[in-house]
C-alpha cells in the first residue's frame, strides 16, 4: 500500500509495531489517534540507526555542534531562517524544553496564554510549573482560523507572563500568517511577554502553505522569542528524544543558559544521530511523506462529503492531524466514544483540546489511503 515512492505496510505488519499507537487498542480497532505516522522510516535515518547498533553505540549523547549544525542547515535551506548555532540548546523533546524555559520565565501564580482548540499538554505544562492558563481561543472566520489579536492584547494587558504558540497550530493545521506574527511579537514587546513557539510540526507544511519561523519575522520576536524545533514528527522520530530550543537574542538566551548542564545527557544519543540524518538528509523522504498527506488530506475531504456529509471537515495547512466536527450527527459531546464503540475507529476526543472541541474529534490520517477509507467507511455504517 503507498502513493508515489512511499510504500506503507500492511495493517498485519503495522500492528507488530509496540508504540503507543499499535499496543493501546485491541487489534479489531483501527488507531488513529496517536500522532504518529504509519510510514517506514527514511532510508537515511535507518542506515545510521543500524549503524550504530552495529558498533554498540547506545550511550550518552556527546557534546558536539552536530544537531545545531544540522538544524541551522535546515532551517536556512527550507525556511530562509540563518540561526545562530550558539543559540540551539539540545533537549530531550518539545515538552520538556518548554516545561524548563516556563520554569525560568515564569513564577508560580503567574498567568500564561493558550489559544484554543490546541494540543492538549500545553495546560498540562503550565500547571506543572505552577503557573495559571489563560484561554484566548482562536477567531473563526470567513478565510478560516486565525489569531484572535484583539483578545490576545487584553489578555497581555493583565499581567500575562507568556503565551505558548502553536505553529503550526495543533489540532486545526493552521499555517500563521507572517503578519498575525508580526502583531503577536509587538504585543509581547508591548506588554512584556515571553512567546514560547511549539514549531514541531513545521516540516509538515502542505503545498499551498508556507511556514513562518516566529523568531524570523522582527526584532520584537528575537527579544521576546523562543523557538522549539524537532524532526520527533515530520520524521516519525518521537521515540528517540531529541529536540532543541532556539533562540535568537541575549536576553531570552540567558534563560536558556540556565537549564542544567546535564540536560544533553538526558536526551537520546540514538535520538541526536537520527535527528541529525533526518536535517541533512531527509528531504526526498519527506517530500514524498507531505505528497501522500496532501493526498490524504484531500482523499478525507471527499470521503466525508460522499459518506458522511453532516460531518464538516476543514482541509488542514500542515500536518497529519484532522479536525473533523460531529456535532450535527447527534453522537454527543465526546463523539469518539460513539465511533470507537459502534465503528471500532480510536480518535481523539475534542474536548480536551478546549471548550471549543466539544463534538469534535482529530484524526490521524497520516496512514495508508486504504486505512483511512476504511475508517471512514467504517464510521459512516454507524451514522
């Protein structure tokens, strides 16, 4: 099963996998929840992960410019973006670089901002550092969603501390404009608020949609900015554990340079050598990854209208993830529970992504186009 040069293997073979995706769910259930890609691993990535199997290399991550290298390389060659390799610090993963910048840049008490519908850990992150979330959800407009400026200035203006975006923004695939940006970081300029921007799924870009790196778009962004970036998802990598935190100024860097040395050490090694292959190498390998999403993407637009035409669904500008709303099919305020118990399908459930998620679900239709028409399928026999 594939499109193109992507070959994918058959369902019988994927649930060998022991991921998360594959061992939550009895083998009757088609999982689509997880964010995690059904897709076999880039050549390049592979080669040097049996590499280093090979010669026993499984120890501590080394102190070496590889992974800043390779990100900085990217980064210019896609994006435009000259990063400073002083400024890229290795960390285990997205999360935990942004649970150790918030416990720098805020104090416990402190308000910070979310914009909803948005990937649910981002509350669970500002809690652990014992900070309160703010909720400005995003504006639904004619031309889509989009940051709603005005509220988020309100908020800034009563003693907001930080605001963690999302870009691309998780679970609606929404691409920020350059200029909502541009506002967003003179507003933190304004009012003194650190931006901590979740860039991990900015290798996803669909065709049609360009990625903006926060820290490329002014001044005020490089003062008040952080940049997270990983291969963990454009490359199916999230097991390994690496990731980075990138900075752009001396005084958000001097946060950075307060995380424990020690850091690096629990970051995977196998985690760095995929990363570092999948920057340097992996663009054929993605390129044909975004074809088969883009196909997807579009594949579940037709099906939903066919199959399913009370659902409404809203093509995504990156990723794999599907915001898909249920509401007018009368399944409730938690519709996952319906289609995993009467379809044997696994979604998530919208609601936790904010009050803005009730009745709906996201989807991973980063799969196989068959896997994903028998979901549908699957769930339309039920409506």
């Amino acid at each position: 099963m594939g499109l193109g040069n992507l070959s994918i293997d058959p369902l019988a073979e994927l649930r060998k996998r022991q991921s998360a995706k594959w061992r939550t769910f009895p083998d009757d259930v088609l999982p689509l929840p997880v964010a995690e890609m059904d897709f076999p691993l880039a050549t390049p990535i592979a080669k040097v992960l049996h590499e280093a199997i090979d010669r026993s290399d499984t120890g501590y991550a080394a102190p070496t410019r590889d992974l800043a290298d390779a990100v900085s390389g990217y980064a210019l060659r896609t994006w435009g973006w000259e990063i400073d390799t002083d400024h890229v610090r290795t960390v285990a993963d997205v999360g935990m670089g942004m649970v150790e910048i918030l416990r720098r840049v805020v104090s416990p008490g402190d308000h910070v901002v979310i914009s909803p519908p948005v990937y649910e850990p981002f509350s669970w992150w500002i809690r652990e550092v014992g900070a309160h979330t703010v909720e400005v959800p995003l504006a639904d407009g004619p031309l889509g969603w989009r940051l709603d400026l005005d509220a988020l200035e309100r908020a800034f203006a009563t003693n907001a501390t930080a605001y963690v975006l999302c870009n691309p923004h998780n679970p609606v695939g929404l691409v920020h404009r350059r200029e909502d940006l541009v506002a967003l970081a003179e507003l933190a300029d304004t009012y003194g608020v650190y931006v901590l921007s979740d860039e991990i799924h900015a290798p996803l870009v669909l065709p049609g949609a360009d990625f903006v790196p926060f820290l490329s778009v002014s001044d005020a962004a490089r003062r008040w900015g952080f940049s997270f970036l990983s291969a963990s998802k454009g490359w199916n990598l999230a097991g390994l554990k690496a990731a980075t935190v990138v900075t752009a100024d001396r005084a958000p860097k001097r946060y950075v340079d307060r995380l424990s040395p020690h850091s690096l050490y629990r970051t995977g090694h196998l985690g760095v050598i995929a990363t570092v292959a999948a920057f340097n190498e992996g663009d054929q390998w993605l390129a044909d990854v975004l074809d088969m999403l883009d196909h997807n993407s579009r594949l579940l637009d037709d099906l939903l209208r066919k199959l399913l035409p009370a659902a409404h669904y809203r093509q995504p500008q990156a990723g794999f993830l599907a915001w898909i709303d249920f509401g007018a099919l009368g399944w409730g305020d938690d519709p996952t529970e319906h289609i995993l118990n009467t379809a044997r399908v696994a979604l998530n459930a919208g609601h936790r992504y904010g009050p803005l998620g009730v009745g709906f679900a996201r989807l991973n239709f980063g799969c196989s186009p068959e896997t994903l028409t028998e979901a549908i399928t699957r769930i339309a026999t039920t409506a």
